[in-house]
C-alpha cells in the first residue's frame, strides 16, 4: 500500500553545497528515453519531491489525488522553496531528487546545464495533454524544441487602484491602465500629495525593476528574441520604455523616496496602502486580489487589465513548473505526478476545496489560475460574486489570462535577468542614465546567452 507522504527537511536531500559553473551538470543521461512511462503502469518506490511543501487546500486536495494515482509508490516533500544550488549539488553528486517544482524562469538554465531531462518520453507515455496548456506558460518551459517542464500555476498582473483617489481627482480607472502613457504621468502628478519634503500619497507605482519586460513589450518591444539566442535590451523601444517608467518616480522625488514609504505599508494587512488611501494606482499580480478581499473588503478599489500602449490587454506570465532531475531514480512516479497534479481533475478537486472553503468564511471564490487553458475556463465557471468591485477584478483576471507573454527559455535565464535587473537599479539609484545601463546590460546577456548556446549545443 502507498505508504503516504512524508516531509523532510532540505539538508536531507543534498549534503553540502558545491559551486557549480555554467556548464552541465547532469550525471544521469540527456534525456529520459530509458524510463518506462505508461499511464497504467503499476508504480511502486518512493518519489521525492523538492520544492514544494504547499499545505492549504489548494496544495492538499491535489495531492491527495497524485497519491492515489501513484499506487505502491510513496511520495516524500521536502520542505521550503527550491534551492537551485543544493539542487545542482545533488545531481552533480549523484543524488537528486525524483521530481522538483521550480519557477518557470529557472527552466532553462537548469535544462542547460543538464541539471533536469526533456519530457517527450514521460508526455507521451503518461498522456500528458499538452495542448491545454496556457500557450504562453509551455514557451517558458519549452528550449530548444523540448519540452523540460510540466506548467501548474500562472501568474498575470492588472491595474489596480483607489477608486476615492481617482474620484478626488477627476480621473477613472482608464487614466491609470497604462493604455496612455501621457494620461498616466498626469495621473501620477494629480494624485501624488506630499507632507512637507516626504511622500503622504504615492500617486502611481510603476513597479521597477520587475515589470520592465511588461513597459517594454506594452511599447512594443520584446527583450530578448522569440528563439531566446538575441538579447535585444538596448532596443530604442526598451529604452523609452525605461526612461518614462523612471520617470514615474522622479516626479515624486525618487525611487528611493517612493520605496521607503511603500515599504511602510501594511502591504498583506488591513493597513495596506490602498485600504489607508495611500497610494493611488499601481500593477500587481492577481493573487493580491484575494489579499485585499480577505483583509479590506471595503477598500475603495478600481481594477481592469493593463493594456498596451495600442489598447490592448496584456500580461507578462510568470510561474511555477514540474520538471524531472537528471539521474531521477524514480522517473515514471515522478512523471505521474507531475501529470496527476496539473490534471484537469485535480484543479477541479482544488477549486471545489477553495470554494468550500472560501463559503465557510462567508467570502467569494475569486479563482485560481493555472498552467492549463481548459482548467480555467471550468474553474471561472465555478467562481462566486463577491459584488463589486471583486466581480470586475475576477472578469479582468480571467481576460488578462487570455492575453500573456513570457520571455522565452533560454540557457542564461539567470544570467539574463541579473543583467536587467542590475541596468534597471542603476538607473533608480541614479547611478547611470537608462540608454548607458541598458547597454551595458546588452553586452553582459548576449554575452551569457552566447555562452550557454555553445554549451548546450556542445553537450548535445
């Protein structure tokens, strides 16, 4: 019998921590064309998984469910997020994991440096329906040609405001969507109050430096080419986009002067800023819809998607995948969990768990979004109204869904992201201007992407 799934602590997977270079690291073979995968094929064994300890509904019911389906085999959890160097410790030293839950953006690098193995094999012999997946999550995950990881949760971002701010000063929610870049910057200027010297009121957040791929692709440029071998950082278009949203900041006195008091803020709390009037407009991701429902479910808000500068909706997805170590011990239990827990049976056992759950607190089920495309369509089906404005909120969700991006896979995806993110922190801390740091950052990611082209295609 399935003996249950047990948690373990980290330092149990892999002992040590060794630095590891760019190059490939795997010691279990390219790919994973020697495991017998079948979806009715008897399974026994112990699975273990890295980087997911998840322990709400959402999390429990499906696991419940990948238990059942795994038979003899017993899965085992090690607790706490996913540590890519333990992770490269342990397959380079010869004891990985079975299965690792990661972000879609680590994919890449891990896939390069042989860290995790293609999934065509486990895809095709447990059935996994590919075709559902968001198209934009399975790019993320897809380098080369292969696919190296199953796609589970999806993250998109709207704009979100305070619908008595706007009100105060003459603006609705359409001035603040990003759809007008102009209308925004007039936005900020209206609702920015100061106290003397200092920020009482932080008029529009531009959320620097993790959204610059959403200001550049709203400009119509996209970071790095669709192939993922061209960095394209230095673009005129990256550079406006830059430029105006620095700009943003520099009108209420500097990033770090609008920082500090965002950071102020009770932002998972009942004094969060749009609850206390604080801040007028920003983009988050949708998850923090439920954060305000659950703890201000009276703050005055305003939602819609953020939109391009053409008017279009649009959302740069980011979020979570299965991916299969290299040297898995365990590789067709680990492929029928991954199965299993992305299926669209398991995000309908989780949405009924959300829902019962969310109705025994007397508050609405706003939804979850996930990696595959039929999955939500069935769950937003299953959606309650909270009135407005968390109706409007759960409508833009679901059309922001129907409208992502993602910066494709890559072998430098960390290299990569540290060149933009540094060029972009240089620019806030007026340390450079933006056309000199986005150059700089150009040559740093062509760099590493040119580099972790070689190697892979060397090892290949």
């Amino acid at each position: 019998m399935n003996t249950g799934i047990r948690r373990v602590t980290a330092a149990a997977v892999a002992a040590g921590a060794l630095v590891l270079g760019g190059c490939a690291v795997g010691t279990g073979g390219a790919d994973d064309a020697d495991a017998e995968y079948a979806a009715d094929a008897e399974l026994s064994g112990d699975v273990s998984v890295m980087g997911f300890s998840g322990v709400d509904e959402v999390a429990t019911s499906r696991l419940d469910l990948a238990e059942a389906a795994l038979g003899e085999a017993s899965v085992s959890l090690t607790e706490g997020e996913l540590d890519l160097q333990q992770l490269l410790s342990a397959v380079a030293t010869g004891t990985p994991p079975d299965l690792v839950y990661a972000n879609r953006d680590q994919v890449g690098s891990l896939a390069a440096r042989g860290a995790i193995v293609p999934l065509e094999n486990c895809i095709e012999g447990e059935q996994i329906p590919t075709d559902q997946f968001v198209p934009a999550a399975l790019a993320q995950v897809t380098l080369d040609g292969k696919v190296y990881g199953i796609p589970e949760f999806n993250s998109v971002q709207l704009t979100m405001a305070n619908a008595d701010l706007l009100s105060e000063a003459g603006l609705s929610i359409e001035d603040v969507n990003f759809s007008n870049w102009d209308a925004v910057v007039a936005a900020n200027e209206a609702l920015l109050e100061r106290d003397g010297d200092s920020v009482s009121v932080i008029g529009v957040d531009s959320k620097l430096p993790e959204f610059l791929p959403l200001w550049a692709k709203a400009n119509g440029a996209d970071l790095i080419s669709e192939d993922g071998r061209t960095a394209q950082l230095d673009a005129p278009a990256v550079i406006e986009a830059l430029e105006w949203a620095v700009s943003i900041y520099d009108a209420q006195g500097g990033f770090s002067a609008v920082k500090a008091y965002r950071d102020s803020a009770d932002f998972f709390g009942e004094g969060n800023q749009f609850a206390t009037g604080v801040l007028g407009a920003m983009p988050m991701e949708q998850w923090y819809v439920n954060v305000l429902n659950d703890v201000s479910p009276d703050a005055p808000m305003a939602f819609d998607t953020v939109k391009s500068r053409d008017g279009e909706t649009l959302a740069y997805a980011s979020g979570s995948a299965w991916a299969i170590p290299a040297g898995s011990e365990n590789p067709e239990a680990a492929c029928r969990f991954a199965r299993v827990m992305t299926s669209l049976d398991a995000w309908e056992a989780a949405a009924n768990a959300r829902l019962e759950a969310r109705e025994a607190e007397g508050k609405p089920f706003t939804g979850i979004l996930t990696g595959n495309a039929e999955a939500d369509a069935m769950i937003q089906e299953m959606t309650t109204s909270g009135g407005e404005p968390w109706d409007t909120a759960v409508s833009k969700m679901y059309e922001a869904n129907d409208s992502t991006f993602s910066l494709p896979a890559n072998p430098a995806d960390a290299e990569f992201k540290t060149a933009l993110f540094d060029a972009v922190n240089a620019v806030l801390n007026g340390q450079a201007e933006p056309a000199d740091a986005l150059a700089t950052a150009q040559e740093q990611a062509q760099e590493a992407l040119d580099e972790g082209w070689a190697a892979l295609e060397s090892e290949g």
